[in-house]
C-alpha cells in the first residue's frame, strides 16, 4: 500500500477588490480580454477559516470569484474554485464543465476532507443545472448545500443556519442586470456593421448610392433599438416574443427617422425609400432584441427555437425587400 | 414587473408515481415552478420554465424529464451553421452575445 501524503495548497485571498479587479471587469463587460479573466483552480481562504468554517464553490470566471469573495467580509470562509475554462458558472453549468466530475476531482485533488471536518460544500443554485446533488455525495462523502442565486445573500444564508428564503432561489433579471449585459451585444455587433458599411460604402463608389449620413444614423439607431432600448424595456414592451418586442421598438425608431426627413413634405423623399426603410429597420432591431435571448435568464430553448422559426425568415425576406426598394429609388432618381 | 416568455413550449415532463416528494426540485429551479402538495411535487406554472435542466439532475429518483437546452437564438444559428447541437460556445470568440 502506497500512503502519498501530498501538500495541502491554500491560497489566501482577499474580500477587499483593488482597483485591477474592478478595472478588469469593466473590461470584460465591454468585451475586452473576456475570455482570459480567469483565477486558478484550487482552494482558497478568506478570513481565518477553520476546520468547521463553510466551504464555498465557484467557477474560476474572475468576475464569478470577485463578486462572491467581495460579499465576504467578516466571515471565515473556504472558496473551492472550479475549472470552468474562465465561464461564469451558469454557463459553465449549462455546457457542463460546471459539473459532478469536475466538483468531485477537485474536491479530491484539494484535499477537502483534511482541510475541514464537517461534510457539507455550498453550491451557488445556479450551478445547479451541472451538478447531480446524490451523485457527488455518493461518490465524494460531501453533501451539497444549494445556497442563494445571488452572491449578496451567501452571508445571510449562512447567518440563518444553510437556509435560502424563496426570494433567494428565484432568480431576477432587473432593469440594472439588463443594462451591464448591454455592452458585450454591441461590441459584438461592430464587426458586422462594419461589414455593411463597407458594402454601402463600395455601392457609392459604383454610382448605384447614395447611400448617406441618413443612412448611416439609421442603421445605428436600429442596433442600439435592438441592443440596449429592448433589453432595457424589455417587460414593458407588450408581446412575448423577443424579436417581436424588438421589431416594435424599430418600427417606433423607423417612424421617426422617416418623420424625421420628412416624408410627406419633401417630395424628393419618396414613398419607396421610406417603405424601404420600415421593412429594413425595424427588422435589425428584431434581429438584434432575438439574440438578447442568450443573455437573459428565463427563455427556454423550445421557446427561442419557435420564435426563430417564424422571426429569421421573416427578418431575412423583409430586410431583402426594403434594400431593394431603396435600391429601386436610387435607380429612379438617377 | 414580470418576465414572462412564450406559453406553452417547455418540455418538462413530471411522473408522479415515482416522486417521493423529496423537495430537491423545488430547492434547485430558479423558477419556482414546482410547488408540493401532499407530499408529491407538481408544475404549478410550465410556462415558467427555462429548460435548465436543474431539477431532472438533482431528482434522485428520476421523476422528472426535460430536453435541457440553452435558450439562446446566436448559439441556435450557429448550430444551424455548423451542424451542431446548439451549445454555449460564443464564449471563444468576442463577438458572442451569450453569457
Ligand atoms: S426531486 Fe424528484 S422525487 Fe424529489 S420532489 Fe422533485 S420530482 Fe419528486
Ligand atoms: S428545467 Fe430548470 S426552470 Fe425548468 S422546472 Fe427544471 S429547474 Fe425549473
């Protein structure tokens, strides 16, 4: 029989964020470096812990283990940090590497057992969708304690004995929540609009424009109709559907843009151009508000595929009409 | 104000002859779409749930099925792209809106 007796590795951290910490997030909110906030797998102290102090799990996303350590002070805690590959742990546990393999190797690989002296392991609940409760006790010894979707209230669950209110469980999606998740979809959406502007912009140069400043601003107001106006609204904009929702916010921004440059007054401003943008527009922002979907956290995959079957056909076919009515206009005048 | 999404679409499914009544699902959904009634558990509002799949993996005793999925159209159109089943993937590049 071979006894290894290996080191215990424990890393101590902070509840105090330093300024890198908090400028780091702000980053990765704005889509800078995201994929590389990582923190290293393992276990971690906060405080002074013991071997009866409560052991809480994480993914190994910074961000994840910065808003959870920050919500800390004045406790004694374990962290025990996954390997997630640097995903927060709702995605991590919907692709599975938030998971019970994952949670029962690290807890073997760390040592668990020696470090404390009691059996239980927090688990955020949204990890919940990875992690098989009766599996891990099975196979680790370690009963899993569910504790509150939100980090801000792992120190009142632990203060009222392990136990999570129902306003803890469920999970919110507020206003605010919706507006830090706003800024990833927009970078994401530079690349793209660049593409269309430089086919506009190769349009002009072969006589078929003009493509102008009108153009451009409107183009613009739709993404941000679909990337920041509907997330933001999102439950006061009637309807269910999310490309809907968004489609009715573009078709409000489409409105005044032609309003706008006057549609009824100046004859120059024909009726073609302005169909053409009440097909174009508001189907961006349709198209924009559907991949909201990926960031909120209460729409299913039944849901959002019914919702494409209908939306991405419509969005395609009428983005294709408005182009060429506008198309057909520039002819006209030319 | 409430969220609420498209009826009628999740694919959970509930037997009730082989739950005890354990609680594990209630403990788990961030929805709370379970509720207990004489120590069984019931749906009391499927429109609520998202597919996450929380409750299927922690009920010990099978009582519960769902097709887990991510409610997610980018990753829906990549998989319609690239053939695969739709995952959380956007994550390795920049320009994904998920997560
Ligand atoms: S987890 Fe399963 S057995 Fe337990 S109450 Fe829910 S459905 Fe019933
Ligand atoms: S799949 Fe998720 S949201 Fe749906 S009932 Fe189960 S735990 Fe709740």
């Amino acid at each position: 029989m071979q006894i290894s007796s290996r080191e215990l590795k424990i890393i101590q951290t902070s509840t105090q964020l330093t300024f890198s910490d908090i400028f780091g997030s702000w980053k990765a909110r704005w889509g800078i470096n995201r994929m590389n906030f990582k923190v290293e797998p393992g276990l971690y102290s906060v405080g002074n812990p013991g071997s009866s102090s409560p052991v809480l799990v994480t993914a190994n996303y910074k961000m994840s283990f910065d808003s959870l350590r920050k919500e800390l002070n004045e406790l004694d805690a374990w962290i025990l940090v996954l390997d997630t590959k640097g995903i927060n742990v709702w995605c991590a546990a919907g692709k599975g590497t938030f998971g019970t393999k994952e949670l029962i190797n690290r807890i073997a690989i760390v040592q668990l057992e020696k470090v404390v002296s009691h059996k239980t392991i927090i688990i955020p609940q949204l990890g919940a969708p990875g992690i098989s409760a009766h599996e891990v006790s099975k196979f680790s010894g370690f009963k899993v304690l569910y504790g509150p979707v939100k980090a801000k209230d792992v120190k009142e669950f632990i203060k009222a004995g392990m136990k999570a209110s129902a306003e803890m469980r469920t999970v919110r999606f507020s206003i605010y929540d919706r507006l830090v998740l706003t800024p990833v979809d927009l970078v994401g959406t530079f690349r793209f609009s660049l593409m269309i502007f430089g086919i506009l912009f190769l349009l002009n140069l072969l006589g078929f424009g003009p493509f102008g400043f009108v153009d451009f601003y409107a183009y613009m107001g739709a993404v941000l109709a679909g990337c920041v106006l509907t997330p933001v609204l999102l439950p006061w904009i009637p309807g269910r559907a999310f490309a809907w929702k968004g489609w009715l916010v573009g078709l409000i921004w489409a409105a005044f843009v032609n309003v706008f440059n006057g549609w009824t007054a100046v004859p120059l401003y024909s009726v073609l151009r302005a169909l053409g943008y009440l097909l174009v527009l508001p189907s961006v922002s349709a198209y924009y508000a559907m991949n909201f979907t990926g960031s909120s956290t209460f729409t299913s995959f039944s849901g959002v595929l019914k919702e494409m079957r209908i939306a991405v056909p419509a969005i395609v076919i009428s983005i294709f009409l408005g182009i060429v009515l506008i198309l057909v206009n520039s002819f006209i005048k030319l | 104000m409430k969220h609420q999404y498209l009826k009628n679409v999740s694919t959970l499914k509930l037997k009730s002859d082989q739950c005890t009544g354990c609680g594990r699902c209630m403990e788990v959904c961030p929805h709370n779409v379970f509720l207990m009634e004489e120590k069984k558990s019931v749906i009391v509002d499927k429109d609520r749930c998202m597919e996450c799949g929380a409750c299927v993996k922690n009920c010990p005793f099978d009582a519960l099925e769902v097709k887990q999925g991510v409610g997610c159209a980018y990753a829906i159109i990549m998989g319609w792209l690239t053939g695969t089943e739709p995952s959380c993937d956007c994550s390795d590049n920049s320009s994904g809106s998920c997560c």
